[in-house]
C-alpha cells in the first residue's frame, strides 16, 4: 500500500489524490502582516546608523550604476589611482585600508579589463607604478558624472547645507587620529 504524503503547493495543503475541484476549494492562508523589529538601543549607535546609511547607499549605486560593472570600493581605487598617477600599490593599499594581496587582486582585474597598467619604478624593481590607461580614463570619464548624478539622487531629501554638515562630520570622524 502506498502512502500519501500532505505538501505544500501554492501555500495550499496538497495530496495528489484531491481533485481539481477539491484543491481549488481548499482553505487559502492569510497573508501574515509582520512588524518591523524594535531596535532598541541600535537606533542611538552611531555605527549602526552609518552601517544602514552605507547599505543603502550602497544597494542605490548598484541600481543605478549597474551598467558600469564595478563597486563602490573598486570604482574609489580608480579615482585614487587617476588622482596620484604612479602610485604605488602599498601607498593605495595604505590610502584605502586594505591588505596588498587583495589590492593585488583589484589591480589585476583592472589590468585585465584594460582600465590600468603597472610600470616598473627605475628605483625599485620590486615596486610598480600605476596608472590608468586611456580606456581607464575614458571609463572614468563615464562613471564620474553617474557617481555623482547617483549621490545626489540618494541626498535629493538633505538640503545642501545639510549635505554639506554631513560630509564634514564623516570626514572629521573618518580622520581622526588612532588612539
């Protein structure tokens, strides 16, 4: 003898053994209206606001920026590379906070897709100098209009001076000094 066994279809209790009829007139469930979560204290936690701001932020750019095929933290190793040319990896990987062996693994992906070349310093053989090649700068010359056109569309509800106070205090928390 076969046993039957009760699923789920289409949030239905199913047996294949009901009939069309039977399955159409089964009981449907209620959707479960669910309640945001209280944060309690996360809502006064600096570090919490500004990890939800960044998600966000973060989430508005890929929409927006998808076509451009690279993330917020790729596409600001290119503007630091465009700003210094010649800079050197530990320099950039300094400058963003990120170990060499993952830098490496950036610049190889840019140096695959055309956008930067490595040139080997006279004074350091070890070391390389990059730069960005012209399809770098041409890709650049894309994406920054897009970047900014997407940060003022995510801040469209500040005021300029409240954009303005926001950057400035980021900035101050950014640089200040390790204890």
């Amino acid at each position: 003898m076969r046993a039957w066994r009760w699923t789920l279809k289409r949030g239905v209790p199913y047996d294949s053994r009901m009939t069309k009829t039977k399955r159409a007139t089964a009981p449907k469930k209620a959707a479960k209206v669910v309640e945001a979560p209280k944060r309690g204290v996360l809502d006064q936690l600096l570090g919490y606001q500004i990890r939800r701001a960044q998600t966000r932020l973060f989430a508005h750019f890929e929409e927006q920026l998808a076509h451009l095929k690279i993330t917020p933290g790729q596409l600001g190793l290119l503007v630091l590379i465009s700003a210094n040319p010649g800079i050197n990896q530990v320099a950039l990987a300094r400058a963003v906070g990120i170990e060499r062996a993952t830098l490496g693994e950036f610049i190889n992906r840019f140096e695959r897709d055309k956008l930067v070349e490595r040139r080997g310093l006279i004074d350091d053989r070890r070391s390389y100098a990059l730069h960005l090649t012209r399809r770098g700068q041409e890709f650049m010359d894309e994406a920054i209009p897009a970047v900014l056109a997407h940060e003022s569309a995510f801040t469209d509800h500040l005021t300029s001076a409240e954009r303005a106070t926001l950057h400035k205090l980021l900035a101050k928390l950014a640089d200040k000094p390790a204890e």
